[in-house]
C-alpha cells in the first residue's frame, strides 16, 4: 500500500515538473538540429543505412522468409529497436553528463532519462513518415489493428523507460557500465526479431529468446502496423506485465537512491 | 503563529574524505566483505574515511527575517545550503523548506553553451521551477536587468562570462520565491550590478521573504541580515545578531583559516575586548554621521608593559581605508599598562557617510616596533544618516553666496558718468 502511495507521489512530482521535463527534451532537440548538419535526417539516415546492409545479406546472400517483404520488415524492425536502443545509450550516460546540474540544482533526477527517451521518441515519430512511404512503395495497407498502436507503444515505452532509469542510476555508481551496455546491446539486437524472425532459430536457444520481451513488444508493432491483425494475445500481455513491473521496480529503486546522486557523482 | 519557512531541526551530514572508486573491480570485493557478514556500519558512527561535514546544526528562519551565515572555507556553510535546496540529504535530522525555494547558488549552471540566451532563459527558468507562461511574462525584464540587450538570440558559448552570470542571476532575481537562498552570488559583475543585486534582495526583505545568505562579504551581511550565525567544522559556534556574530568570527583564530589574529605567540599583554560606546556610553553597532563614537579597549597586561601604544584603523565595508589614528602619533603617553584596565579613543563627531565600516585595534610595542596584539576587522559599526553626501567622509562647511552684480552695475553706472 505504501509502496502505491509512493508511486502516486512519484507521478504527481513529474506531473508538477513536466515543463522541466519539456524543455530538458527541447534542449536535447534544438542541440541535436544545432550542433549537426542533418539534424531529423538522422532519425531516418541509420535505420535506412542499417536496413539497406540486412536487406543484400538476407535477399541475396542468405535468403529468408519473412511475412512480408524483407526491406519493410527490417526497417520497421529497426524503427523501434533504435528507439528502445538509442534511448538506453542516451539515458546511460544522461545523469554523469549532467553532472553540473545533478550537484548544483535540485528537481527530480528521474526527468534525465526520461527527457532522453522522449528524444528517441520524437526521432521515432519522425522515421515512422518513411516507414509509411515503404508500406505505399510495398502496397501495405492499414487496417483497423493500428488503433492497438499506442497500446503497444506505451508498453514499449513502460519497458524503456524503465531499463533507462535503471541504467542511468548504475552508471552514477560504476563507470563501467556504459561499456558493458555496448556489448550488452548488441547481443541483445541480435536475440530479438529486428533481422530475422527469431521463430526461425529452433531447439533450447529458441525457447530461450522466446523469453525475451523486445522480440513480443517489436512483433507487436510489425502486427499491427505491417500484418493488420493484432499481436498474439498470451505472449503480448506477458510482456506487458514485465514492461509494467519494470518500470515499478526501476523507478522504486530510482527514486530512493536519487537523494545520493549528489555525493556520488 | 505559523511555522518558520526554514526549519534546520538538529541535522547531521557525513562525507566520506579520499577517492571512491567507480568501478566494478571495486564492487566485487565490497559486496563479497558485506555478504559475509560484515555488516555496513550504522549511520550515526563515522568509519576512518568518513567526517561529520554538518555537526549537529540547528536554526529557524521565519518570516521576515534574514540569516546569514559566516565561517571559514570549508566550515560547512555551502553544505548547510545544499541540504536546504535539497540537493542533499541529512544523514541524521531534518530539515525543512516550505514554499518554493529561489536559490541563487550557481545561477547559470543549466546554460548550455550552444543555446541562444533566449533558449536558455526558458530551460534555466524552468530548472529554477518557473511556468512557462511566468517566464515569457518577465521575458524582457530578465533580458534588462541582466543588460545582455541584443545578444540575447547569440549562442550563450559567446558570452563574456559577467554576462553569462548577470543572465543566471537576472532569471534568478524574478523567480518570486518564497524562500531564498544565496551562496557568495555578489562577487559576479560590475559595481552596477552587485547594486542591482543587493537592491533586489532588500526588495525581497521587505516584502518579508525569508533569506539565507552566505557569504564572506561581512558588511553585506552586517547590512541586510536580521540575524547570523556562524559556523565552524560544522557546527555553529555562534547565533546572534550580525555585528556581534562578525566580531565573533573575526576573533576566533581559526584553524582553516589563515590567521587573522597575527600577534605574537607569548605576549605580555593583549586585548581582552573592545567596545564600541554611543554618546549614551551604550554599547552600539549604529552610529549616526556626527554623533560621538567611544572605542574603548579593554587590556590584560599579566606582566606590567611600559612605551605600548595603541593603534585603531577603520575600514569601509568595501576596503577603502578611512582613518587610522595611534596614541604614540598623537603623543599620547599611555604610560604603564598593568593588569586590567581600558583605554578609551573619544571621538567626538563621527564624520563618517552611512555604510558599514570596520574597527581593527592593535596594541605595539614602541621599542622594537612588533605587536602585541590585534583584533583585525574585528568590529563592525554601521552609520545611519539622512545626509546625502557622496564619498566616504562628512565634511562640515557652509555655503555662501555674494552676487558681484552690484560692483558691476556701480562700475556701468561710473563708466556711464565719464561719457555724459
């Protein structure tokens, strides 16, 4: 009960600090169209990149069966992936590169990281305009799945957010992990159907990625954005569930630790 | 009665001293220590590395009122702050800042230096806890008081650093807080400027906001606190009024800081105190431009010390050096100093203009040339006048006018009796 009521507290607090929470997101925007010649081209530049290297190898050299055609399935994979991805690196590294704020000026620490994921955000609402000029070029049509978007949207949101509070936070204490993120998320990619149907890879190793909760949330949206029907309810809701509880348990231990971040910076 | 706006209720903060290592390397054999059961050690006991940096500090602030808070570097006076602004957490205690808390510590530190000033002004205001719509409203007067003017839409990177601070302080100054905190934010700028400043915090006085003021500009705090405290490795080793608070820490010889009491090491006699006497022969702080000042050192001479003279410099708030008088320069034998007794310097008119000034008293040894003893700075007076001169001294004079038009008309009318 109490543990509710500190979460009541804890979203009233960002509720009272969301123009701070505004103009943190703003500053990150108005640095990243300033501070580069491409600006929101970028947003659309590394998945199209990325997208364009995986489409020779899974088309002409290891050809692969994907619902639909491979390109589409790759970028939209790489859509979310790079939103759930790039906002984890931003908010590894949000609370340290702030650290003249963090000492001098006191609002709730938990507006770092989730400023950095509302930039991903953005950068995600920006690369979805090719993803539809690829679903016209591919004659994909929208069906009446997508209104489930923006539930998968804030499940997936859940999940970054939560992860990105926690990384945030251990990298304040232990310097190392930005450089175990690097790896760690590469592995990640690689378990979870941005590429390649994770389905495809059988035996033990199937079942275990099976487990891992990008590869439902990533399903989810090529569900109802690319196969028009919705994500399979059992697998989709267990996901949930543990983006839910993600988010509870990192922003519980967030909060309580925040009070330190001063001295440890 | 309402609750003061700023409780500090019995508040304790330990810091570790040394480096603390950030590193996984480091982690693993901690947590192994702490997983075989050598627990963590409890809050209130102090492990070598660790130090109370806040001992034990108490203080109310309420409304109306404005303390200041004086001490060494490294005394615990910013952390006092940095608790208050909750930047930081008490180990132990409470402390408790009701409202919003304007805290003027470091104004510009959420600048960034690829934003315009604009862009900044609205990211700062908005760190500071300001509306949008409330900063858009005070837009153009941040951008007066601060005196950017037309670089205003320049990146911040291209600002002088007076500029970037004056920015910082303009946003700061039209938060309407409900408590303020400052940290030695005076120094940034110009002379016209600080003006500004300090007119800005008098504005918020009045209007009875609460203020906590560090700062080692000791007449800036004799001037507009209420109150001060001061404080000394982390606890407060005095609380009280500003001028007695000032003479407090000016004769403590304390250990942080480099000595200001310069005397010599055995002396044979040495000032006990100095009082500073109003025509009432009361001890006062407030003298008016004219009135009689009495400064009377009190002595302890355990061996009796004949040829000592007796030296009292007085200091404007600001450095410049008013007067500095010498018993052996106005040939005034003190004859022999014994035991207890008190030497008092009469000054009749006092003719200093309103500010804050400070008395040093030092007492020489004429044969040899060293001193005995002395209190440097050591006691603030203030002088209240509603005279309007400018500069430092009073100058007593009377104006006369004579019109020369008569001669002149004489000499037309003389010139004008040849023609005829």
């Amino acid at each position: 009960m109490t543990l509710i009521a500190q979460f009541n507290e804890m979203i009233l607090e960002q509720v009272e600090y969301r123009e701070l929470l505004y103009q943190m997101t703003l500053r990150d925007l108005l640095l990243r169209y300033k501070q580069t010649v491409m600006g929101f081209g970028w947003a659309i530049f590394m998945p199209l990149v990325n997208t364009a290297i995986f489409s020779v190898i899974f088309t002409r050299v290891a050809r692969i069966e994907t619902p639909v055609p491979y390109p589409l399935f790759a970028f939209c994979g790489f859509l979310f992936w790079n939103f759930f991805a790039s906002s984890l690196r931003f908010s590894v590294l949000s609370l340290t590169s702030n650290s003249n704020l963090v000492t001098k000026v006191y609002f709730p620490r938990e507006i770092f990281p989730f400023s950095a994921v509302l930039v991903c955000l953005v950068d995600l609402a920006v690369g979805s305009i090719l993803l539809a000029g690829l679903m016209f070029y591919y004659g994909i049509a929208i069906s009446p799945a997508l209104f489930f978007l923006p539930v998968v949207l804030a499940v997936l949101l859940a999940f970054t957010a939560g992860l990105a509070l926690l990384l945030a936070m251990s990298n304040l204490y232990y310097r190392d992990i930005k450089y175990l993120f690097e790896v760690g998320i590469t592995v990640w990619m690689f378990s979870t159907s941005v590429v390649y149907p994770v389905e495809s890879v059988g035996g033990r190793l199937g079942q275990l990625l099976a487990l891992n909760p990008m590869t439902q949330l990533i399903e989810a949206c090529r569900s109802v954005m690319l196969y028009g029907r919705l994500p399979a309810a059992g697998p989709f809701t267990a996901a949930a569930v543990v983006s839910i509880l993600v988010l509870f348990a990192g922003w519980q231990i967030f909060h309580r630790a925040e009070f330190a971040f001063a001295e440890n910076v | 009665m309402s609750r003061p706006a700023v409780v500090f209720d019995g508040v304790w903060k330990k810091f570790r001293r040394g480096e603390r290592h950030d590193s996984l390397r480091d982690l693993i054999p901690a947590a192994t220590a702490r997983l075989l059961g050598r627990s963590r050690p409890s809050r209130d006991d102090l492990t070598e590395k660790e130090f109370w940096a806040v001992h034990d500090v108490s203080f109310e602030v309420g409304a109306g009122e404005a303390l200041g808070i004086i001490g060494p570097n490294g005394a615990g006076k910013s952390t006092i702050l940095k608790l208050l602004c909750r930047i930081l957490r008490p180990t132990r205690g409470a402390c408790e800042v009701r409202g919003r808390a304007g805290a003027l510590i470091e104004v510009a530190a959420g600048f960034h230096p690829d934003l315009t000033g604009r862009e900044n002004v609205f990211l700062q205001g908005a760190i500071m806890g300001m509306k949008r719509a409330e900063i858009a409203r005070k837009f153009d007067e941040i951008v007066q008081f601060a005196g950017v003017g037309e670089f205003i839409d320049t990146p911040v990177k291209r600002y002088s650093s007076g500029m970037n601070a004056r920015l910082g302080f303009a946003i700061a100054a039209h938060l309407d807080p409900d408590v303020l905190l400052i940290d030695e934010v005076l120094s940034v700028g110009d002379a016209a400027f600080q003006d500004r400043c300090v007119a800005r915090m008098r504005e918020l006085i009045a209007r009875g906001i609460p203020i906590v003021f560090i700062s080692h500009n000791l007449p800036a705090i004799l001037e507009l606190c209420s109150r001060a405290i001061v404080v000394d490795h982390g606890t407060v080793k005095f609380d009280g009024s500003p001028a007695a608070a000032i003479q407090e820490y000016q004769l403590v010889p304390w250990t942080t800081a480099a000595g200001t009491n310069t005397a010599v090491s055995v002396a044979p006699i040495r000032i006990a105190r100095t009082e500073l006497l109003n025509h009432r022969d009361e001890s006062s702080a407030v003298f008016q431009t004219g009135g009689a000042l009495r400064v009377r050192v009190k002595y302890e001479a355990p061996e009796p010390v004949r040829s000592a003279s007796i030296t009292i410099d007085i200091h404007r708030g600001d450095g410049v050096y008013c007067a500095g008088v010498n018993s052996l320069m106005d040939k005034y034998d003190l004859g022999i100093l014994s035991g207890t007794g008190h030497v008092d310097l009469m000054i009749p008119r006092l003719n200093l203009l309103p500010g804050c000034y400070l008395i040093s008293v030092g007492i020489l040894d004429n044969t040899v040339g060293r001193t005995y003893d002395l209190h440097n700075r050591a006691y603030p007076f203030s002088i209240m006048s509603d005279r309007r001169d400018l500069g430092v001294i009073y100058l007593e004079r009377e104006w006369t006018h004579q019109t020369h038009a008569a001669a002149a008309t004489r000499r037309n009318l003389v010139a004008a009796g040849k023609d005829e």
